[in-house]
C-alpha cells in the first residue's frame, strides 16, 4: 500500500489582475497522518484546500489522490475526500439526521442508516438527530458538518479552522475526535489559527506565507531544529549596556536592565550557561533569579515567517 495519500506537485494559483495566491507548492500527505497547515491571513491556506478539494480550478500543477490524478478522475478524487468548511451552511429548517442523510446521497452513495446512526454517536449528535439546524448551537453546528463531510466515508478529510467560534471545552471535544478519526485511519488535513491545536495535535506542521510553503517538518523535529531555550539572568542591581567580557554570548538587556537574556540550543553538547554564569562571577555582577523559557511552536511560527527560513 502506498504510503502517499495526496500528492500535490509544482500548484500555482494566479488571478487575473497578477496576484499569486499560490507559488508552486509541492506536498506529499502520508496516510493516516495530521497535517496542520499554518499560515497568516491571505496565505494561500484556503486556496490550497480549495484546489485540492476541486472548489477552485488551479493555474498550474497536479494533484494526485490515493494515486489517481485529480484532474482526469474527479469522481474518484470526490469520493475520497471530505471536507468541513470554516463557514457554516446548512439548511436552517432541516433536522440533523436529513442534513447528514442527503449529504452522503449527494455522493451518489446509498442508503445507510445503521452507518448514519454510527457517526451521530461517534459526534455525540445521536440525541439531537431530530432538532432543525437552526435550534443548535455553534458547536453542535460544527460538529454536524463533520458528520456530513464524513457521510460518504472519505478517508482524507479537510477542516478548515475546525475550532473557529467554539469555546475552550468544546474545542478540546474538537481535539479528542480528530485523533479518533486518526486512530480509524482518517488523513487530516487541518488549517488552523490556533496554534496550540496544531501543537496539540499535528505529526507534521506545514508553513505557508504568500503563497509559498516555507517549512514542512514533523513537529517535534521542527520544534528542535528552531527551538530555543532562553535563559533569564535576573540581576541584583540593573546594568546599563552589555559588559564587552559578556560578547561571545551574545546576551541582551531585558526589563530596563534588570534581566539578562541568553538563547542557547537546549540540544547542544555544551550549553555555554556554565561559562557564562562563571564570568558573571568573574566580573562580581550578582544575581537572584534563573529562569528558562521554551520556544512554543507560536515563537517558531513568527520566526519562520517573518525571518523567511527556509524548510
């Protein structure tokens, strides 16, 4: 079985009036895995999803699902792929069961209650199968166009900002089926503003700024490539430059001189912290206070787009 479910080769997007929404973005998504794609506003996040999911027609590229092209097999693309858009557009007066029930029929697929019931229960919308769309609320909303995205049984499925407009606890209920989705073989494909849900749930984090994909790593391997530890010298006394004994660390003043920050690799061999507190020593500038912070994937994520790094 081939490991690559979705293979996007060389895919531009241009408008007419000369913007490029997207700069030819290679991606290989493996099965069963969660990829979150992460980017500002106007990234090409959307217009990705909205290509692959065949919404928008790409300028250049191709698009390879579960080893069929894109293009030439759409019906087939179609069936293997689900996807819960950021915006919620149901039909008001219908009940859930009728929403989720046409969808997997717009699939051409048959009827299937027992199949039905199942995925109401898995998304905890058994009880609600009755109540009109309208009647609930906007995490119950969510929730139902998960279940129509999963009607037809794909086995890749786009969220696009799943956990947009829902509170804290019904985000962490967000998190906990994407990963029983995972669990059933599912391949997800999120996009997300939240970076902690990428944190929280990815294997792989995909970066995209203007267009262009920046970084695709697993998570924790990027974490370490472009973490850093920094370590926070709280002084006795406030100092009003750098001391130049203090260079090859390359510290900086911190809280109007009454910090001294030093960034170091938490992964090196040799951490330069002791020889930096031995100097502190050496030059009689006292300290009360010692405390590390960890790069989150937030700190990484502004550095990536904001310095450029390559991936």
């Amino acid at each position: 079985m081939n490991d690559i479910i979705l293979s996007i080769r060389g895919l531009r997007k241009a408008y007419a009036s000369g913007t490029e929404a997207l700069k030819s973005v290679d991606l290989d998504i493996r099965r069963g895995e969660i990829l979150a794609l992460l980017g500002p506003n106007g990234a090409g996040k959307t217009t990705l999803i909205s290509i692959v999911c065949g919404i928008v027609t790409a300028t250049r590229g191709t698009v390879t699902v579960d080893g069929r092209d894109h293009a030439r097999d759409y019906r087939h693309a179609r069936q293997k792929i689900g996807l819960v858009p950021q915006e919620l557009t149901t039909d008001a007066f219908e009940t859930v069961w009728s929403t989720v029930s046409f969808s997997r029929g717009l699939y051409g697929k048959p009827r299937d209650d027992k199949m039905i019931e199942t995925l109401l229960k898995r998304l905890t919308l058994w009880d609600k199968r009755q109540t009109k769309m309208m009647e609930l609320s906007g995490g119950m909303k969510r929730r139902v166009m998960i279940a129509k995205a999963l009607s037809h049984e794909p086995e890749i499925l786009f969220l696009d900002e799943p956990s947009a407009g829902v509170d804290v606890e019904l985000r962490r209920d967000m998190w906990e089926l994407v990963r029983q989705l995972r669990d059933d073989g599912t391949t997800i494909i999120l996009t997300t503003h939240y970076i902690e849900e990428a944190e929280e749930m990815a294997d792989r984090v995909g970066v995209i700024a203007k267009g262009e994909l920046i970084a695709v790593e697993e998570k924790a391997a990027l974490m370490a490539r472009l973490g850093k530890k920094t370590l926070n010298v709280t002084l006795s006394e406030p100092i009003s430059k750098v001391p130049a004994e203090l260079a090859e660390w390359g510290v900086t003043i911190d809280d109007g001189g009454h910090v001294l920050a030093y960034s170091f690799d938490s992964h090196a061999e040799r951490t330069g912290i002791a020889g930096l507190m031995r100097r502190l020593g050496e030059l009689g500038i006292g300290y009360k206070d010692l405390s590390t912070h960890q790069s989150s994937l937030e700190d990484i994520f502004v550095s990536l787009v904001h310095d450029g790094v390559e991936g």
